[in-house]
C-alpha cells in the first residue's frame, strides 16, 4: 500500500515521507538494552557507532539512555541525561541529519534538545510525564508517541485486547489529542503502534500486517521490529535455547518485517543494522512505488 504523504520541517531540517521509506539508526546508550547492552555505553564507542549508521544511510539517528524492554527498571535523569547529553553535544556539531532523544523523561528531553536534538522520541505517549508535551510544543520539535500496554515493567504481563487495532487507534488518537492540548502542531507528531510493547507474537505480526488501518489517523507511522522477542520466538530452532537478538536469522526475520512494515504503509522504520535496511527499504520502495504502461518494454 502506499502511504499517505507528508512534508515535515521545523528547526533547519526537512524531512519527505510517503514515496520513499526513512530509517532511524538506534543508538542505545545503555548497560542492559535487550539487543546490544553495554556495547556504546563508552563515549567513544557511542561515537563511532553513530558515525557507522549514519555512514550506513540513516535519515534519523534516535538516541536512548534508558533501556525500555520488558521488565526493564527505570533510571534516574540524572544518570539517563548523563549518558545522552554527552554524545549529543558531539554529534549536533558534526552531522546534518536530525537527532532523535528516546526518553519518557521532560527534563532529558529539554536537556536533549539543548544540546542539539530535534525530535522527541516517547514511548509513553505523554503519559509518564505530563510536561513533555510542553517541552516538544516550546521548542518546536517533532514528537513520537508510541502505544504502550502498562509500563516496561509489566506490558509483556499477559496483554489482552477485545479489539487490537481499534483499541492502539484510539489510544493513539488520545494521545495526539492530549499533544495538541500542549501546544504541539498536529504537523509535528509522528505515531508508533510500538510492537513488542505490550503485545504477543500474534498481536505484533497483526498489527505489521495491518499497519495501514492507521492511515486514517492521518500521521506519519513509525514502525519498531528491529531483533524484537517475537522474530525470535518464531525463528527458534530450540525449544530450550532462545535465538540470541544479534544472530544472523533475527537479521533476517527483521528485514521480513521491514519489509512487510513498508508495504503496509510505515513512513519510518527504526533499526539496529542500517546497512541492511537500506538495501530492504530501496527494493521494497521499488516494488511499492512500481507502475507498468501495456507496450512498454521497461
């Protein structure tokens, strides 16, 4: 399916999504991240990460301080602000593409966005702090609001939903309801149906498949598989042994789900291996964007 298309600009950035897919880089700086913990918790190695997936052919580079799998524990600003704020500084002097701040937190996203970020990241949707939509809506930045069932803590808990995609479209409605209560522009805002976030290996696949249901929100969709728990439940080959997030099969099952995402209508998609992504995002645009002329011999 085609999506729907927009032009987003704001600070000194443009950004064209419908015809052709972006791709946000992940760059987790953190000890515990479920696919690539404690790699890029040292400045330098964060910087050269950075450097790598923005080599790669990232259009956004999202950075992260505080891990939000399942189970996960929260962190302080304090230690969340200094593991990002660093890296940030750095990269907003060097690079020309837009830094993504993943926080749930307002102070580390103001702080983020200081530094040189310009789009908020959130998975919460404004829920765990009421001040981050006055913070996005100040500033000018883009927001993504992402659904979640409960918290990090307790979303993999047995997720029940009567109606899947009616429930996440309307809690997403919601959730830009309460963003354009803050101030921020409708034109600034960015939905996530967050899979792997409250959600059963059935429910993600659905939702990949169905992605296209939340064109009626009339926003940009992002869409999050990269190495998540269910491509790894499908593709175990040991009822004893769970498939490691960085084995070469997860890759695999990811780039089926970058794929699928993109058909289905993603205007973003968020990945660990960009390298990759890039060469499944420039078929599946192809593919997607076709057209055939009877006669024609191209």
């Amino acid at each position: 399916m085609t999506p729907n298309k927009y032009h987003l600009t704001w600070h000194h950035h443009r950004l064209e999504l419908g015809e052709h897919t972006r791709i946000m880089g992940i760059l987790n700086i953190t000890p515990n991240s479920f696919s690539d913990g404690g790699k890029f918790l040292a400045l330098d190695n964060a910087l050269a990460q950075a450097e790598q997936l923005i080599a790669d052919g990232a259009d956004i580079l999202d950075i992260g301080g505080e891990s939000s799998h399942p189970f996960s524990a929260p962190v302080s600003v304090e230690e969340e602000t200094c593991r990002v704020i660093p890296v940030i500084e750095y990269l907003a002097k060097k690079i020309r593409i837009p830094i993504s701040i993943d926080t749930t937190k307002s102070v580390v996203a103001q702080r983020a966005i200081s530094a040189g970020a310009s789009i908020i990241n959130d998975i919460s949707a404004l829920k765990f702090d009421p001040d981050m939509g006055k913070v996005a809506a100040s500033n000018g930045v883009l927001l993504i609001l992402m659904h979640m069932k409960g918290t990090p803590a307790d979303m993999q808990v047995a997720p029940v939903y009567d109606d899947l995609v009616g429930e996440i479209k309307q809690f997403l409605a919601d959730a830009m309801a309460r963003a354009e209560k803050s101030g921020v522009l409708k034109d600034k805002i960015i939905l996530d149906p967050g899979i792997g976030f409250g959600k059963t290996v059935a429910h993600n696949l659905f939702l990949i498949k169905n992605l296209d249901e939340f064109q009626a929100l009339d926003a940009p969709l992002l869409l999050g598989t990269s190495r998540k728990a269910f491509i790894r439940k499908i593709l175990n080959q040991n009822d004893k042994t769970e498939i490691p997030p960085d084995h070469p099969l997860v890759e695999t099952g990811t780039q089926a789900s970058v794929a699928a995402g993109i058909m289905s209508g993603a205007h973003i998609v968020r990945v660990h291996d960009v390298a990759n992504t890039r060469a499944t995002v420039r078929m599946m645009d192809a593919i997607r964007n076709s057209t055939f002329t009877p006669g024609s011999g191209d």
